[in-house]
C-alpha cells in the first residue's frame, strides 16, 4: 500500500526540489538541523517504509553554531505584500482553463477570485498552494558550509529556505481523477458582527483524494508548507567544491529523500513512459522490432 505522506513529498520534491510539509502547522525555521528518516528495509517491497520526514534535532541560531561560524540571520523576502499565491504542483498536472473546469461543477468554485485547475495526466498528482506567503533564505547560501568544519554536524542536513503563509491547501488526489479545481473563496462579513473579518475557506471540485487546508484570520504568516533542506556532507569538500579565499563558497547539495538513490529502473521506465516523447520513442523502437522480426 502506497504511504500518501511519502507519495506527497516525493511528488512536491521532484517538481521544485523543495520538501513539503504534510503537517504546515508544525512550523519549521530557517536553521532547523536533523535528520531525514529513512525507516528499515525489508526483502518485501510493501514493507518498505522510507518516510523521507525530517526530524528537527537543533537550530543553529539558538544552538549556537550560527555565531560560531559567523553564519549571518535569515532574509525574509516578500513581506511587504499581503496578496498573492504560490502554486507547486506535481509533474503530471498540467493546468487547464478553470473556469471550465469549475463553473459546472462547485458553485462556490465559480465565485472564487483565487482559483486554479488542474488536469492530472497520469497516476496520482499533488498540489500545494500557499497564500500571501514568504521564504526566508540564508543570504548568501555558501557560508552554510562552514558547518562542515564542525565535527558535531556531519551528516545531518540544514534548513536553508523556509516558506511561510497566513493560509494553505494541499492535496493528493485519489488514483484516478483527471481533473481537479481548487480554490480560495472568501465571503464578505456579516453585518454588526462583532469581529468584522471576512469568512474565508479553501474549496475543491472533487471530495476524492487527502486533502488539507488552514486559514489564520488574523494574517500571521505562523504555516510552512514548503522548505529547503541541503546536506551536510564533507564529501564535497574533496571534490574541490569549497572555494578560495577570494571566492564565493557554493551552496551545499540539496538533500533528496533517501528512496530517490534507491530508485528501481522499472519505476524511472514506467515515468519516461508516461511522457509523450518517450512514448513516441516506444512506439518507434516497437514498430522496428516488429519489422526486424518479419525480415
């Protein structure tokens, strides 16, 4: 049985390079170290359970490593914006015009100002929106790799990027659905009510699939649906990666979760196939095999 946490972040990560957060409530920072969770292996593939979560041991700004190595404070970038989105959406999602996809379907849909919809080529597809969001970065990346001289951090992996949002929507859709609509509709407030805050709530044109939403009236950017995690790994050291004194220092390698260097090549063939150009290949190679067979 397919893990849905697993399938989610494996999609998310493979179209942005980036980890979603299956729980956005459970705030991550910039600075966050830990380890990836890459559970036990067993000779039975269903038994696998390779997680990919990522499991906050410290941070470096109130650990104390940040001042060690002289690691300068996180930039936030976009908070002088209060509207806007921003959409991550799986490889196999494809967007369409939402207004077909949506005007005869959810009433609600149709009456959204924020809204998008999506066409789903092939298995299973993920989509994360963020509203009025931020990232927040470690400016510039490089210095990050000062961290390798201390002992205590090898091999565990850093928070280098974290986006924030007042509100969010996720979601897995169910095998099979083709197309999907999702979108922010916000109602205007009651009158004489007391708080005067509009009533705003995350809607979709199909009920199938794991879906998640959140809205903070108060507009508090406190959600982290996506963020960055690179590698402390001093293998990159040896390669010649590190720069000069006079050079800018690369950033670290992103850290991919653990199941992408184990990925099986009939899974790598079954994705290429999923693609119209290898498709069109298949065919080819296909129709010359047959020709040679017939020679």
């Amino acid at each position: 049985m397919v893990d849905v946490e697993r399938l989610y972040v494996d999609l998310v990560y493979r179209a942005s390079k980036k980890y979603a957060n299956w729980d956005p409530e459970v705030t991550v920072e910039v600075g966050d170290y830990g380890r990836i969770t890459a559970g036990h292996k067993s000779w039975l593939k269903f038994w696998r359970h390779e997680q990919g979560t990522f499991l906050k041991e410290g941070n470096i700004y109130t650990d104390g490593q940040a001042e060690k190595w002289k690691i300068p404070a996180p930039k936030e970038h976009g908070t002088e914006s209060n509207e806007g989105q921003t959409w991550v959406t799986s490889k196999n999602a494809r967007e369409t015009d939402v207004d077909l996809a949506a005007g005869g379907q959810t009433p609600a849909l149709a009456q959204c100002k924020v809204k998008a919809s999506f066409k789903i080529t092939s298995g299973q597809g993920a989509i994360l929106v963020m509203d009025n969001d931020t990232v927040s970065t470690i400016d510039p990346p490089g210095v990050l790799r000062r961290l390798l001289d201390d002992e205590s951090m090898k091999g565990l992996v850093i928070v280098s990027e974290a986006h924030k949002s007042s509100s969010f929507a996720r979601l897995l859709t169910a095998e099979g659905t083709s197309n999907i609509a999702i979108g922010l509709s916000v109602e205007p407030p009651v009158s004489g009510a007391v708080s005067g805050t509009a009533d705003a709530k995350w809607v979709r044109s199909s009920s199938s699939g794991n879906f998640k939403s959140k809205i903070n009236k108060d507009g508090k950017r406190i959600f982290t649906p996506l963020f960055r995690l690179v590698s402390l790994d001093d293998r990159e050291v040896s390669t010649g990666m590190r720069g000069g004194d006079d050079e800018v220092d690369p950033p670290l390698p992103e850290a991919s979760p653990p199941w992408l260097d184990e990925e099986e090549p009939e899974q790598e063939d079954a994705q290429e196939a999923d693609d119209p150009t290898e498709k069109r290949k298949l065919v080819t190679t296909l129709s010359f095999l047959s020709l040679v067979r017939q020679t």
